[in-house]
C-alpha cells in the first residue's frame, strides 16, 4: 500500500495533486484560477501543475456546485472550511536526529489536551513545560486528537481533516518543534487518532466518494467502510504519515470498538502490519495502544516489536472503574458493573481485564471480553483519571473533588509501581482541581442539539445539578479546563508532585528494568479491605503488593510478606487506613 496516495506532493517543477472522488462527474482544481482535473481508474482525479511552491494554498471544485479542502490536507490556516495549503515537511530541520523512541516498558504516559494545556493553548507553550514531566519520571507525552476539527476549540474527536493539525494550536512546524524538543528531553510523543467516525460539520466525502461510509451507525455517525481498498490506504496512511513527517513515536486507536470489522482481513491489522514494516525500515521503537470497550485480548501484544498485526497495549477502563467505584461509591451507568471494586481491582491486577467473558449487566446481559491472563502486564494501560472519565462527567469534576486524598494516594502507589503502564491526565501529578468538562464550537442548529444533548445525558444521574451543567459552546467553559499551574507550588500541589515523582523514581530504577519477560501471579482481595498481589519479573523477581484499602485500621500480617520493602517501609505493626507496601523478592 502506497501512503503517498492521497494528498498533494511536491515536484521538482510544481506539484501533483491527486482526489479519490469516484462520484463525481467532473473536478477542478482551484489555485490562482480553476485547472480541470484528469479522471482517471478508480475515481481518481489527478492534475500536475508547474510553478506552485510550498504556502500555495488550494482547493476542489465538485461538479461546479461546491468547493471543497482537500480531505487529506496537510494545514488549514483558515480552518476546515477554507483552503488547504501546501506544506513542505522536507523543509523542517529536525534536532533530535539520533532518537529511536524508547522501549515499550519504559512508558510513563500522560495524557494532555493542547488547547488546556497552558494559558497559550499552542504547540510551542508546551514546550516550557517539558522539563517540568520528564522531572517528575513522564517518559511520554499522549497528545489528544489534533486532526483539524470545526472552530476554535474541541477535544479533538469531531477531527474531519485527518491529516492537517488544527492550526488554533500553530503550524505545522511548531508541532515539529514540540515533538522536537520532547525527544531532545528523552520524552516520546503519542497521539490519539480517530479512525471510526467523522466530525459532524465540514466533512464532505460524503458527496464525492460515498462509498467511504456503510449504512450502519456508530454512536458518532456513519460508519466508515474499510473493506474498499481506497478508505483503507486513507487511513493506514493518515497514521503511517503521523509516524514519519512528524515523528510520533506511538498512536492510540480512539474506541476501535465503533469500527466494523468488515471483509477477510482485518483493518486493525493491515495497519498494524504496516506500522511495523515502518518501524523495521526506521529502526525506531514505534507503539501501536488501542481503546476498545470489546476487551478483545487476541488483538494484543506487549512484546511482539516491530507490530506485525497487534497492538502494544489497551486503555484499561475496567481497573478506572473499579477504582472509582472504590474511591467515590458511584454506581451510576457503567460503574453498576463493578459492585464488588475490590475483588475487581484484584481481578484487574491478577491478570488485566476484569471483564474476561462475563456478562455485562450494563449493556443488557451481552458477554464482554476475553481472556487476558496468559498477556504481559505491559499489554494494559492503567489510570485512575483520563479525559473522559472526567469530561463526561456532568461538571467535569476530577477524583481530586470527590474522593479522600489519602484514599487518592494509595490508589496511585499501588498504579505508578504496578508492572502495568501507567498512565496520569495533565495536572493528576500535582492533585489539580481544574475541570475539564466537554466543550467544542459549533454553529447554528448542530450547536443548539449539542447543548441540548448535554443537558439530557445528565437529567437523570446527575438531576441535582440541573442548570449547573456547563454549556459545551461557551467559552467560560474550556477557559475553566485551562490548568491551574500556580496550585503545582502551593503546600498540597507540592506535596503530592513530591509522591508522584518519588513513585515513577522507584519505578524507573527498581521495577522497569525487570518489566521485560514479566508474567501475572496472583491478587487477593478480603472483605475487611486488605489486598495483596505478586507478579514473576522478567528477571525471576517477585513484585510483592500488600494494601490496606480501607478507612479503618487492620491486623498486621501473622506472615510478613518476604522480601526487600521498596515502598511503604517494613509492617511493623498494625496496617494503617489507605496504606500501601511493595516489596521485591530477588530469591
């Protein structure tokens, strides 16, 4: 598959432009004035026109009836419904050019929204704060969506130009540049991509090709039909462009779940084929982590380098709802499936999912899962907070405002040390308190039914905050997303960056470089609130937890675990409420 298919290229003489635009009876292209393209096999369109540069900006004129950007556009200056502009990725003089990535144990993630990120909300704010992550033991920053999307502000999944970075964010360089700079810093870049839907305003495929979409519908809109050979090559090439002009060093898949898997071979798997070849010609370390509520196990791989069909690891949400299920009492929606969150966060820590087969109350009975037991600890991805698990709450409140801080503490000595991936939304490290609610910026009718929608979803859960609910088009409502960098040097921000860093510390020296070769062991939770669990490291050790996760005082052990204490001290006596020991068994 040729991922230089779609999108414009540069000649030595001007440039090749190329649209798949199968329905339609004629295109032109736009630049200074109209060129008619040439229609050739397959609905392609193409035209080679001498004399443009780089900064030429453009775009397709369908049947003399609409104008449109190029869908696989590399910058919109002047947002999706404008033209599309030429960009010369060769131009960009990397620093970093010894960087092959990291290996996947080494993956300390946190995940950040660059609009929220910093007062600025851009590509090159960030980067005064990358000191501040790889400080603290961050190995990898996860960027969420930055496919171009309609307006000035919007989590990144109503992306419709997969290709183009938003440009509220900056240019095309300045994303270089953060990139850049992270690697320099020894930080890998990820970013989350959408391949199961389009946003709702500014996606025009639709008119000219189709066949892009199937009849069936994803909670977001039309599905996306990848059995045709075209759509595949968009996407598989969206993400193989991503890994090479910009120098990602991994992509997580948003909720694969909403992709049919339609036709002999699997789309999941094309691409993850030809990541690896990438990986394999680059001799980069390149990761491949998917979000998928189907906990299919069979599609992963911890250590399977390059990827060769499956992928690194999964967003664990079964461990954050049993945690929150823990920590707050909650029992609303899909935490309803967790009554026991104790035993389920032994079950999540014993052998990764805690959904492995069983029957999920919460969608009607269905089976849920498979088993995941036999997979590296490494194959999970676990947090206590991520941008949904926030935002899709009615105020967009954090843990930080609902759940015990010590209680808070225990639930991340046990998650940083844990063989599994960590992972921390922007600003957990420091305990912020800042919102971050669900806001975009739509017009018209679409903005009215987003509202609208809001405010429904949250009638019934969340009926006592009523009116409360922030409205998801205003812009009092992302400016409160914007994190409180000032609460990191108060006393309690402070003290809890002080545990987070003393945590990943411990980690980065005593359990990741036994993370390879690591198996499940055992978990046990009892009903008085005592957990423990083990886990075989790759180099023979023991990783030995023993947790009190409970607001009263227990027994100290008859038998001490054995082992060299690494976290939480020797148990000299009884254990305290929301206490944590980790100990390393080297027999």
């Amino acid at each position: 598959m040729n991922e230089q298919q779609f999108g414009p290229r540069l000649t030595a003489d001007g440039a090749s432009f190329r649209l798949w635009a199968p329905a339609a009876r004629r295109v032109d292209l736009l630049l200074e004035q109209p060129h008619p393209m040439r229609r050739g096999e397959d609905g392609w369109y193409s035209a080679d026109i001498t004399g443009v540069r780089a900064g030429a900006r453009y775009k397709f004129r369908i049947d003399d009836e609409i104008d449109v950007p190029d869908p696989a556009s590399a910058f919109q200056p002047d947002d999706i419904m404008g033209p599309s502009e030429m960009i010369d990725h060769s131009s960009y003089r990397w620093r970093a050019l010894d960087w092959c990535g990291r290996p996947w144990q080494e993956a300390v993630l946190l995940e950040s929204h660059v609009g929220t990120f910093s007062p600025a909300g851009t590509y090159r704010a960030m980067i005064d704060r990358l000191d501040h992550l790889s400080a603290i033991g961050i190995t990898a920053l996860e960027l969420m969506p930055l496919a171009d999307f309609a307006g000035s502000r919007n989590w990144g999944y109503d992306g419709v130009l997969w290709y183009a970075p938003d440009g509220g964010y900056g240019r095309p360089d300045d994303l270089k540049a953060l990139i850049d700079e992270a690697h320099l810093r020894g930080l890998m870049v990820f970013l989350d991509v959408v391949y199961n839907h389009f946003g709702p305003e500014g996606n025009y495929l639709g008119r000219y090709a189709p066949t892009f979409f199937t009849e069936a519908q994803t909670p977001w809109g039309s599905a996306i039909d990848y059995r045709v050979r075209q759509v595949r090559a968009f996407a598989i090439g969206n993400a193989l462009y991503w890994l090479r002009e910009y120098r990602f060093d991994g992509l997580r898949l948003d909720a694969v779940h909403a992709i049919p898997e339609l036709g002999e071979i699997s789309m999941l798997h094309e691409l993850s084929r030809a990541v690896g070849d990438l990986a394999a010609e680059t001799g980069r370390h390149i990761h491949l982590v998917l979000e998928n509520d189907d906990n299919a196990a069979s599609l992963l791989d911890a250590e399977q380098d390059p990827p060769r069909g499956n992928y690194r690891a999964q967003w664990n949400d079964d461990y954050h709802h049993a945690w929150h299920v823990l920590l707050t009492g909650e029992s609303h929606g899909y935490y309803s499936d967790y009554p026991t969150p104790l035993r389920d966060i032994a079950r999540a820590l014993a052998s990764g999912f805690v959904y492995q087969g069983e029957a999920s109350a919460h969608r009607g009975g269905a089976l849920r899962g498979e088993p995941s037991g036999a997979l590296a600890p490494t194959a999970f991805v676990n947090f206590l907070q991520n941008h949904d698990q926030i935002g899709n709450r009615a105020l967009g409140d954090r843990l930080e405002s609902i759940a015990e801080p010590r209680a808070i503490e225990a639930a991340l000595a046990i998650t940083l040390l844990a063989p599994m991936v960590p992972m921390l939304f922007m600003g957990e490290e420091w305990g912020s308190k800042a919102p971050f609610p669900f806001f975009c910026d739509f017009d018209g009718d679409l903005a009215e039914a987003v509202r609208r929608g809001r405010r429904k979803e949250f009638a019934g859960a969340y009926a006592t905050h009523g009116d409360e609910v922030p409205d998801p088009l205003a812009s009092s409502t992302v400016k409160s997303a914007v994190l409180d960098w000032d609460a990191c040097g108060e006393a309690d921000g402070r003290r809890r960056l002080a545990l987070v860093r003393d945590l990943l510390a411990i980690r980065r020296h005593t359990v990741t470089p036994r993370l390879a070769g690591a198996a499940f062991g055992e978990a046990h939770a009892a009903d008085d609130g005592l957990l423990t669990a083990n886990w075989r490291l790759g180099d023979g050790a023991t990783l030995r937890l023993s947790a009190n996760l409970s607001n009263h005082e227990l027994a100290r052990p008859e038998i001490e675990p054995a082992g060299t204490p690494i976290w939480g001290g020797e148990i000299a006596g009884p254990l305290p409420p929301w206490s944590v020991f980790w100990r390393l068994d080297q027999r």
